[in-house]
C-alpha cells in the first residue's frame, strides 16, 4: 500500500459547514473502485479532505494489488478517528454501502455508521432544474460553477487503467489515477457553496418595479410580458437564470432579481369559497350571492358548490405561484395554475408583491 499527502493553503472552509459541526470534526471522502458491485469488485483507492488550521490537507490510501485492499480499509478506519463527519458525493447510494460491504468481506469494522453523513449530490438534487444542470454528475457541477480540472477520466474510464497498473507498475498511469481521485476530493471542498442554494426559500426579495415589454416571437406574432425588478441580500455561489413554461427567473450576485411573466389575454374563473352562500346558474354557468338569488327562478337556480362557485372573467392574466393573494383565477376548480388579473397589480400592497415574487424562487 502506498500513502500519498497534498496539502492547499488558503482554502478556507465555507461558513455554510458550520451547520455541520466544527470544521475540524470534517472529513470529505471518495473512493475508487474497480467495478460497481461491492460482491465482485474492490476498492483501489481511498481519499479523504480535512481541514488543519488554515490549510486543506488530502490523504490517499491506493492498493499497488486487490490485495492490499484490506490494509487501504484499516489505515482509512484509523484515520477517521478523529472525525465526526463524512461528506461526500453520491455517497449515502455508493462510497458507503461500497465500504461497508468490503469491509465486511475482510471482517474489518466499520465505524460509518456512527459518523453524521453530508451527502451534496442529495442536497443539489431538488434544485436541478431550477438552476439548468444537465445532470447531476459533480463535473457538471464544478463546470457550472467554473472549476477547472487537468483530470479528463472517469472512474469508470480509469478501472482498466489501473488493471494495467497492476501489471506494469508505471508511474504515469499511477498519476492519473491519483489524480482523478484527489480533484473530486478537493473540488467536493470547492462546490461546498452550492449547498446555500438549499437556502433559496429564505431569500427575501423587495418588490422595486414592474413594466410591460412587447415583443414579438420567431412567427411574427406580437406578445406581451411583465418584467418584475426585485432587490435581495443574500448570497449565492453564482448567479443563476430559470425558465419554466415561459416564466423567467434571473438571480443575479449583485443583488437583483429579475422575473419575466408572460402576459396572457383569456377567459378565467374566480372562485369563492363560501358556496352557502351563493347560488349557481346553470344557464348562465355563473354564481350569484344568495342576497340577489330571490330575484332568479328557483327553477334556474341551485346551490353552489365547490366546483361551480365561480364568476368568469375576461381580461390579461399573469402566472402567480401563490395561492395566498387576493383574488385568484383559474381555468378550473382543480388547476394549480393560478393568475392574477394585470390591472390589479396597481392596487396590491408592497407585501403581496413581494410575496407574489418570493414565490417564484
């Protein structure tokens, strides 16, 4: 077996891993394997990232032969004494498990599972489309924040590198491996930030201004939308722009929130939760309060009810994620698609609208 020691200087640790415990109590891990299946393959490489005063530090444990693979296990086992929590990448589905199996296969006991877990790939997972990843692999990742790499392998692409290792002993392909393995532990450090993506439900955005923009599509067609101006004070890794079925989110680092909502010109419904108190009309498809029902036939007349205690509307529409604003239209009593009439907008208090924006993040 042989050890292998980097150490990075000026590397402080985000203040987000706080949350986690000391930093000191840190380690980030990952390893590599020469197949998926913990019954048939083995684990080559282990690489752990801590922090030591004000400098990052990398130890990896590789195994010259599938021999050593029990002796790369208890020197990790022994190392990680000292710590109190993992971070990894996809681990929780593969480092772990991947470990656990092997050390159980040469009687070693793991102490895994005693050690709080900070898997990033799971905490990234909800936000992927919402910050346009392609996929989740962490190369996407660090190329979304612009981290550069001189590894160009995967750890798949690397297995039969270093079969060959195995057989030939050569140092150049002892470096790629090495090196594949220490960049995902010391970019995992890098993409640490990404995790205050997690937080974006408590960005606060201040309502400034809105106007209507007209523009016209790729067919000549004339459209509107509203452009909403937000201002924020929290901080992101990066900033970052969204599209969903037309609606526009841009969160800029500077502390701007810019949101584009389609304008649309259609027929929708208000409903009202009270139906004891209104009357449906079935000629007119419209619900009437029960103050003036006695002026309708009571052959032309029913009780309302949840589905049918509407009024129609005809006007311009916006997209709204909020349910809780006043006067909300739909096309149906079970859409979740909600809208707000345009010309109301002028008459909503700074609160809504800051609520109406909130939502859209």
């Amino acid at each position: 077996m042989k050890t292998f020691f980097y150490t990075y200087d000026k590397l402080n640790p985000d203040n987000l891993l706080n949350e986690y415990g000391n930093v000191s109590d840190i380690v980030f891990i990952d390893i590599e394997t020469t197949g998926l299946s913990p019954l048939s393959s083995s684990i080559y490489l282990i690489c752990a990232g801590y922090y030591d005063n004000n400098e990052y530090k990398i130890i990896q444990w590789f195994a010259e032969t599938p021999m050593e693979e029990p002796l790369v296990l208890k020197a990790f086992f022994d190392f990680l004494e000292s710590y109190r929590t993992l971070i990894h990448f996809n681990g929780d589905r593969f480092d772990i498990p991947f470990i656990e199996k092997r050390a159980e296969k040469h009687s070693i006991k793991s102490t895994l599972s005693s050690l709080n877990s900070v898997d990033i790939y799971k905490k990234i997972k909800p936000f992927k489309s919402v910050l346009g990843l392609q996929d989740l692999r962490q190369k996407t990742i660090e190329l979304f924040l612009g981290i550069d790499r001189n590894d160009l392998y995967s750890g798949g692409e690397l297995i039969p590198v270093y079969k060959k290792y195995t057989m030939k002993n050569d140092d150049n392909l002892l470096k790629l491996l090495l090196l594949h393995n220490e960049e995902d532990v010391l970019n995992m450090h890098k993409i640490i930030p990404m995790l205050h993506f997690s937080k974006l439900d408590m960005v606060e955005p201040i309502f400034k201004k809105y106007e209507i923009n007209t523009y016209k599509t790729f067919d000549n067609e004339a459209k509107k939308e509203l452009i909403i101006t937000c201002t924020h004070k929290n901080t992101l890794p990066t900033s970052f722009k969204s599209n969903n079925n037309g609606i526009y989110v841009y969160f800029s680092n500077d502390g701007t929130l810019t949101i584009r909502l389609p304008i649309e010109e259609m027929e929708l419904k208000l409903f009202y939760p009270d139906t004891n108190n209104y009357y449906y009309l079935p000629d007119e498809d419209t619900c009437i309060h029960k103050l003036v029902a006695s002026a309708v036939d009571s052959s032309h007349r029913e009780k309302a009810k949840k589905a049918n205690c509407y009024t129609r509307h005809n006007g311009e529409f916006i997209p709204c994620k909020c349910s809780d604003v006043k006067h909300i239209f739909k096309r149906d009593y079970k859409s979740k698609d909600y809208y707000i009439l345009l010309n109301e907008l002028p008459n909503m208090s700074s609160d809504e609208l800051n609520m109406i924006c909130k939502a859209f993040l």
